[in-house]
C-alpha cells in the first residue's frame, strides 16, 4: 500500500530532523515540501515507521505492507501545486514499481480513524483519482441507506471497527477523503458512495496481515 501522511509541523526543516532522528521512532520513506522538494529517507524495501497502530481490511501491521509519504503541511493551508506534481510523480514511480493498485492509496486516517486525520480535507483526492494514482465513488442509485448498510459497505472497502474505533469515527475518515466539507448525521450520499466504493473496490480479505 501507499499511505499519505501531512507532517503537522511549522517547517519542513522541523520535520526532516524529526524523521532523521531515532530517538523519535517515527519515519516514512518520503518526504515532499511545499516547494516539491524530495527528500527519500527509508528504502522503499524497508520498513519506516510512518503508520503506527491501526487497520486497514485485514492488514493489522500497516507499517509492514505500505511506502509512506509526508506531506510538509500543517493541515490548515492548501497544498501548493508544486507538491502535489511531484507527489504524482512519486506515486507513479512506487506504484508501477510495486505493482500498487489505486485503490491501496490510503489517508492515514482511513487506517487510523479515530486518532488521525491527515492528509486531511484539504487534501484533493480526487485530482490523483483522475490520474490514476487513487480512486473516487460514483453516485449511483445506491441502496439501503441506513447506519448498518453503511457499516457493512465500510469494511467491505477496507475501514474496521476495531476496538476503540467507533461508527462516528469510521463516517468522519470517510468525509475527510470523500466528503470534507459535510458534517451532521449520517446521509443518503454518504450510503450511496460507500456502497459504490464497496462494490467496486472490495479490500483484499484474504491478504496476510504482515
């Protein structure tokens, strides 16, 4: 998988001297600045602690099946063109390089709902959709909408209630890619598009965990 991250850090600087410290136990294999810069920090073959505890489908050890990328990006201003091209072009040259589909592009927040949100709602998914690089849901009819179909099509497409990960937070990561400007009560287009994603981009279940 591909996991993208934002730093949540004031300068890129700050946050390539967090990653290239040990003490800090955390890493990723990329990091891209405002200005599209590249820095690779970890092998694309090694294990970088980008992920830390959560899930996505049945792949409890994220760290162990993804590249991360961070993002130099507080999470409250845009992402500057310059980053997101060079971002693209990163993409393109991991997924072709790791056979990665579109749909194991992940937010860190998908696979840890209830404690991140980055890359966040500024983050614009769909123009990697457009390219190839991610995925998007269609609105279609749709089906049952209600909070259960609703649970049902998330882990179909890869978010698990796992424990201390509630309903509420598994429709907040969900936004936070899909929909980033809706908040309230769970809606027909929220059933709707899930219910496409699960359609169409069922999560490998029979994949190995490590």
């Amino acid at each position: 998988m591909i996991v993208v991250h934002y730093t949540a850090m004031a300068t890129t600087e700050a946050a390539l001297e967090r990653l290239c410290d040990a003490q800090a136990e955390v890493s990723a294999h990329y990091l891209i600045c405002g200005h599209g810069r590249v820095w690779q920090l970890v092998e694309e073959g090694a294990r970088a602690w980008h992920a830390g505890a959560g899930q996505w489908g049945d792949v409890t050890d994220v760290n162990s099946r993804s590249i991360g990328i961070e993002l130099a990006n507080t999470g409250a201003h845009p992402f500057s063109e310059p980053q997101m091209a060079a971002l693209e072009g990163v993409m393109a040259g991991i997924m072709a390089r790791w056979d990665i589909a579109p749909a194991r592009v992940i937010a860190h927040s998908d696979m840890a709902p209830a404690r991140k949100d980055d890359p966040g709602p500024r983050f614009d998914w769909r123009r990697l959709a457009r390219q190839g690089l991610s995925i998007w849901p269609e609105l279609g009819a749709g089906g049952e909408a209600t909070p259960a179909q609703f649970a049902r099509d998330a882990g179909r497409f890869g978010y698990i209630r796992a424990e201390g990960v509630s309903d509420a937070d598994i429709l907040r990561a969900f936004r936070l890619r899909f929909r980033p400007h809706v908040t309230g009560p769970l809606e027909p287009e929220d059933c709707a598009m899930m219910a496409d994603l699960a359609a169409r981009f069922a999560v490998d279940r029979t994949a190995p965990s490590a």
